[in-house]
C-alpha cells in the first residue's frame, strides 16, 4: 500500500466570515466563530426603549437579557454581555466582534415605546467553527484501487468531489476511485459559514507503485 498527497492547488475562501442577520429573520442565523457577527435589531432606535434578552430557561424575570437606550447599551444592566468590550450597538445594530460558543441560543428582543406599548422578535443563533485548511491525500492498494481521503478542521461539515471538472459521490470524507485514474480530483468542503478547497493531481496507482 502506497500514500500519495500533493498539493496542487488550495483555495480558502474566508472572506464571508462576518456574518449579518436580522431579528425578523425566518431562518437561524449562522456565526463564525471567532468572528464578527451584526444583528440589525431596529432601523430606527429614536423611538423605543430595547431589551436583548436568551432563552435558557424560557423566564423573563432570570434569563440573561441587555437594555439598550439611545442606542447604547446600559452596562450596568446587561449581564448577558457582561465583561464583553467587544459586543457594542450602533445605528439599531447590535455588533458583536468576536464571537464565542456561548453565543448560540435563542434570543428575544422587546420593543418599547413611550407610549406603553411593546412588541418583541424572535433570533436563532448558530455558532460553527469555519473550516480550517483542506487536505487530500490518495492511497493505492497492490490491486491498483486508489482511496481518496479528506479532511479539514471546522463544525457541521459537508464534502463534494470531482475529478477533472466533473461531480463525484458527494457527502463523504473518502471515496474509492476506478483503477486507472488519472487527472486533478478535487475536494471541497463547506458548513454554514465557510467553504474551502485543495486540488490535487493524481496518476493510476500503477504508475506509482
């Protein structure tokens, strides 16, 4: 049994990794750990009095919450971002720049006006570690079958391969490759808030052994 890696090509695309969601959202909003999230709460904060608050345990008198007024967070009544410089509210945005696990959940945000009334949103927040580097390597059997492994650091993560341009078998880390390959496989991979990719080429485990 022989190993071959080389790497041929590596594209790493972090550039996506600062997220933006808003608290009418339908879907979860996806954060990259790490990196900096920004939740529109409200486009104009003129008029309203806000409180942020988690549902751990689904109580408003004890889950962690945040007041914000006049745009600003009030830190003496905000531990659910206690001891946290780096979560700040500008413009109706709550900004949150470098996020930690502990930031996925459920949240609310409750609305009110002067005049006494109160509306509220709902947020689901997923945390997911983005996708580290990707690596491909290619064992060949004495029979000449050639296995393609990958691999790459990162939460919920999901592969596809091709081989000179057209799709393989997606969804798993490996795949078994034809006696006789020959030409530049790919992998790649991606979760919610990343994706990358290596290229290598790769010539018939006959040619090698």
């Amino acid at each position: 049994m022989m190993l071959i890696s080389g790497l041929m090509l590596l594209l790493q695309t972090a550039a996506c990794l600062d997220r933006f969601c808003r608290f009418n959202q339908f879907d979860p909003c996806y954060a990259a750990l790490g990196h900096k999230l920004n939740v529109l709460m409200l486009l104009d904060t003129s008029e309203y009095d806000m409180k942020i608050q988690k549902r751990i345990n689904y109580n408003k008198g004890t889950d962690p919450l945040c007041r914000v007024k006049n745009d600003m967070i009030k830190k003496n009544e905000c531990d659910l971002y206690s001891n946290r410089r780096e979560v700040t509210v500008i413009n109706g945005t709550l900004i949150i720049n470098r996020v930690i696990r502990a930031d996925s959940g459920n949240y609310t945000t409750f609305f009110y006006r002067s005049d006494g009334t109160e509306t509220s949103t709902d947020l689901q927040v997923n945390v997911e570690a983005p996708i580290g580097s990707v690596e491909v390597s290619i064992i060949c059997s004495s029979s000449g079958v050639m296995r393609a492994s990958c691999s790459s650091e990162g939460d919920q993560l999901l592969y596809s391969w091709t081989l000179n341009g057209d799709s393989l078998m997606d969804g798993n880390s490996s795949i078994n490759l034809d006696v006789g390959t020959d030409g530049n496989i790919t992998c790649s991979v991606k979760n919610h808030v990343s994706h990358g990719q290596t290229t290598i080429n790769v010539k018939s485990c006959s040619s090698e052994l």
